[in-house]
C-alpha cells in the first residue's frame, strides 16, 4: 500500500542521500549488508526481551534497507543482480525479526504463541512468492493492505508499546492474510482476462515482461 502511495516520493527523496553515500565509496552491497547486520541484532536483542532496543535497531535496519537502492542507482550500477541480492536480503531480514520476536514469546509465555510470528513470517513468504511468481508470467501482483514497509512499521509499534504486542501480531497477521488474497485475486483477473483472449495473451505478456526486465535493475523495492 505504501509502496504504491509513497513510493515515488521517497526515491526522490533518498536520491541525494544516495549520492552522498556513493561518492564516500559506499556500494550497494555493502549498504545491503549492513541492513541484514543490524537486523540480526535486532533479533538477538528481541529475542533476549530486551525489546526497546529491539525497536531502536529495527528502525536503523530500515534504513540501510531504504538506501541500498539509491546508492546502486547514484553509482550506475543498478543491475538485475542487485535486485536478486536486495530480494535474497529482504526474505533473510524479515525471518530474523519474526525469529526473535518467536524466540522472546517462547521465553515469556507458556502458550503456543510463539507460533503467531511463525505464521506471519509464513504469509510474509508467500506474500512475496505470489509477486515474484506473478512478474515471472508478466502478471503485476503488486498492492494490499500489508506489504513490507507495512509489517516493519506494525511491529515497530509493537516493540515500542510491548505491552500490547500480542494483539498487534494478531492484527498483522490478520491482514497478511488479506494481503495474499488481494494479491491472488489481483493476478487471478489478470490471467483470466488473458484466457478470455487467447489471440493477443502471448504479446501481451512477453510484453510485460520485457517491461520487467528492463525496469528491474536494482530499484529497492520497499514492500513486498
């Protein structure tokens, strides 16, 4: 949702502080990998229930995670390989923070509701599997109530106001599940619309596509 809204403005935004960052001799992957650094002490510091610090390196994580992008693109070498490894660090950085919020629940309760980040991080999964799946046939699966800045920004909430972030996990996961139903059926028109004329389907969709694949350098996506 963000991401549609808001995506254009803070590109334009970031882009100077991309540049700066560029001409200390910064790269990309480098800024990348910091994200995933920060979000593993973010998990770790969760996990131990120290969760105000939690909340304190997951806002910097969104940071390298904001910027990696900007970078590639003030450098010149945004690449389908820096949209690959973004993807990779994406998927690695939302199963850190879930694992850590797992971790600090099964400490602190005697329940079962470790399992509720368990399953957020599942849909997250499969939120993100149903868009790459779609943009492989050149379907747009893009949208929904809770994409990735979304979930960074819900959980944020609940690690700073910890009181309540059982409930908030719940919301979340409640509209993850929305998420993966708009996206499925977003897509599900679009194919039908293709079978409904099959004699323009094939152009249409190499041209999709085609789209992708030149616009699908490196642009950090921010939600997925």
């Amino acid at each position: 949702m963000l991401d549609g809204n808001w995506r254009t403005v803070v590109d334009r935004g970031l882009t100077p502080i991309g540049q700066s960052l560029q001409r200390t001799g910064i790269s990309a992957d480098v800024v990348t990998v910091i994200g995933i650094v920060m979000a593993a002490g973010a998990s770790v510091a969760i996990g131990m229930g120290n969760l105000r610090l939690g909340f304190l390196l997951l806002v910097l994580t969104g940071v390298p995670d904001a910027l990696d992008g900007a970078v590639a693109k003030a450098a010149g070498t945004a690449s389908s390989r820096g949209a690959y490894f973004d993807s990779v660090a994406d998927r690695l950085t939302d199963a850190l923070l879930f694992g850590g919020v797992a971790w600090h629940l099964a400490s602190v309760r005697t329940d079962r509701m470790m399992m509720l980040p368990v399953a957020i991080m599942a849909t997250a999964m499969f939120i993100s599997y149903q868009r790459a799946k779609a943009e492989s046939l050149g379907y747009d699966a893009k949208g929904g109530l809770m994409e990735r800045a979304e979930r960074f920004i819900v959980l944020a909430f609940g690690l700073l106001f910890f009181e309540i972030l059982v409930p908030v996990l719940w919301v979340m996961l409640v509209l993850s599940l929305v998420t993966a139903v708009q996206r499925f059926v977003k897509v599900w028109r679009q194919a039908t619309s293709d079978r409904v004329a099959p004699a323009g389907r094939e152009s249409r969709r190499q041209s999709r596509i085609g789209r992708r694949r030149r616009h699908g350098a490196r642009t950090r996506p921010t939600s997925h």
